[in-house]
C-alpha cells in the first residue's frame, strides 16, 4: 500500500502544479505586476488551465483505482 500511497502523493504534486500556474495566470490576468501583453496571455492560460485541472480532477479517481488494482 506504500506504492500505493506514494503515486497518490505524485499525483497531488501535478494537480498542485497546475493549481499553481493557475494562480499565476490569474495574477497576469488581473494585472497584477504584467504588461498588456502578459494579462492578454494571462486571461487565455486561466482558461486553458482551468479546464485542464477539470479534466485531472475528473480522471484522478480512476488513476487511483487503476493503481490500487496494479500495485496491490
């Protein structure tokens, strides 16, 4: 079950990952220390990144099933 435990934690690390770029885009998008540019770049990652971290959270579940199944 340590395997088990210590995928579970990668996985956390990717969604904290995306959590993360998710805050800095929203800071571009909000103009929070950007130029024009940067908030234009900023507001299209927020909704990339949004969906992205959908779409992970929505599949996090089964990969975890998936693990259990492969490693126990």
């Amino acid at each position: 079950m340590k395997i088990v435990q210590g995928k579970v934690t990668a996985l956390g690390k990717i969604f904290s990952s995306e959590l993360g770029w998710l805050e800095y885009s929203l800071k571009r998008s909000l103009w929070i220390e950007c130029t024009n540019e940067e908030q234009k770049m900023g507001t299209n990652q927020v909704v990339e990144t949004i969906l992205e971290v959908k779409k992970y959270a929505e599949k996090t579940s089964i990969l975890i099933d998936w693990l259990k199944i492969r490693l126990c």
